[in-house]
C-alpha cells in the first residue's frame, strides 16, 4: 500500500503544506495543537544515555523514521515554493493567536 503524505511533527507547517496539496485540502484543526507541541518540545530535555536506550529498544522504528524522513525531504523539495506555503504560515501564527488567547 502506498502513503498518500508523510509528515513529521518537527516540521509541521512543510507537513501541513504537502498534506494539503497531496490531498487537496485539509482540516486547519491540526495547525491549533502546533503551538502546544512547539512549547512541549522547548521544555523537553532527554539525556543522551536514555537516547541510546531509546534507539536500542526500538531500532525499527528509529529505521522506519529515517526512512520517512527521507521521503519527506524528497517530497517537500519536489513540492512548488507557492502561496500554499504561506497560507500555512499564516494559518500557523493565527492558530497561535488563538491559543494564546490574543
């Protein structure tokens, strides 16, 4: 079976910008919890010795990852530099607002 889109959580606006041209549109909803994931993400601080326990624990996953990696820098670079970037962004920064309560 073949992926319709792979995205990545780090990379979320390119992700939300090739869901949506891959799927011809897409639900903004998913952009809300953006502004969440960024803040998590800041406060997040995993030791290199749990790292390395991680990986060993689940080195398919960790191979399933950067294969998905991959596909997903082909896929954006292949991807036109249009205004369907940039109604991202500006989606991104008005879910921010929201979220923020601005």
């Amino acid at each position: 079976a073949d992926f319709v889109s792979v995205g990545l959580v780090e990379r979320a606006a390119p992700s939300a910008a090739l869901f949506t041209r891959q799927l011809g549109g897409w639900p903004s909803d998913w952009l809300l919890a953006r502004g969440r994931l960024d803040d998590l993400r800041k406060s997040a601080v995993v030791p290199n010795a749990l790292r390395r326990r991680i990986l060993e624990l689940n080195s398919r996953d960790a191979q399933l990852y950067e294969c998905a990696k991959q596909l997903f820098a082909e896929r954006v670079a292949a991807m036109p530099r249009n205004k369907t970037s940039a109604h991202f962004r500006g989606m991104r920064r008005a879910a921010w607002r929201r979220t923020k309560g601005a």
